[in-house]
C-alpha cells in the first residue's frame, strides 16, 4: 500500500504553468534540500523544480537562516559591516548584499524579521535605519520603501 501524501504549502512558482500559484489541483512533490538547506519542490505539471524560498528575500542565498539571523542581531547591535563579518565568518560583500535585498524588499523582511525571528519592532527599525545609513546609492524606490516600513513599525 502506498504512503499517502502529505500536504504541503508550496504551489508551483513557474509562470509558464497552468497551476502557477494556485491551491487546488496543484501536484507537488518534495525533491529534496538544496545546498543551504531549503527545501526543494518539483511540479509534476510542468516538470519545473523550486525551493521553498523563491520570491522571498532569502531566495538564491548560500546563507543559512540561522546564519542570517546571527548576522541581523549583530546589526542590531550597531556593529559595522566589517566587524559582523569578521565575528560571524562572512565576507562583507555578502553582509553588503544583503543589507541590498533588505532594502529591496524591505516589507517582507520586515514581516520575516518581527515573525519568524522573533525580533522586536524597534531592534527591526534600527536595521532599517542602519541600512538606510550605510547604502548611500540607493534609489528614490527603496528609500521611501525603507520610510513606509519605518512607519508601519511605528504604529505597530
């Protein structure tokens, strides 16, 4: 007798696919953990593999979530770049990376950083100012994304 399936919250994040994003009639099976230890999925539709983490923030990173969130609480902190890379053992660029996707996707992150990593509202704000702070380059787009974040926080 075969296993029955289990039910999982994945659906298929292929565009081209007939099930792209939808519950029912979704056939998705588990293929597995990728190099970082996400879970991987495979639509039986169209053939097309995903991990759990794409169109996230955490999407195509090396960094475990563990490691991002040591990184995010030394930030809090008010530890430079340089200094939070040489405690944890991580390159600055990929501190500097991802302070960028902080600022791209900075609502998510914000959802991600109070709920999943149980951080408070004000310890997420000071990772939003320092962000804001230490990427001189950003775009008019990630600025007032970074301010409306800021805001919610507030009035949460």
């Amino acid at each position: 007798m075969a296993r029955p399936k289990t039910h999982n919250k994945a659906v298929c994040q292929n565009n081209n696919c007939s099930f792209y994003r939808k519950e029912t009639g979704k056939d998705i099976t588990k293929q597995g953990k990728n190099y970082a230890g996400h879970q991987r999925f495979l639509c039986k539709h169209c053939n097309k593999s995903f991990a759990e983490t794409k169109g996230t923030p955490l999407y195509q990173k090396k960094l475990s979530e563990r490691k991002i969130k040591e990184i995010c609480k030394e930030l809090v902190q008010k530890k430079g770049i340089r200094a939070t890379g040489r405690a944890l053992h991580v390159n600055r660029n990929t501190i500097c990376n991802l302070l960028e996707d902080l600022a791209n996707h900075t609502m998510q992150m914000t959802n991600y950083l109070v709920h999943d990593l149980d951080l408070k509202a004000y310890e997420v704000d000071e990772i939003l100012t320092f962000v804001k702070k230490n990427k001189k380059n950003l775009s008019q787009k990630q600025i007032s994304s970074l301010n409306q974040a800021r805001q919610q926080l507030q009035h949460a």
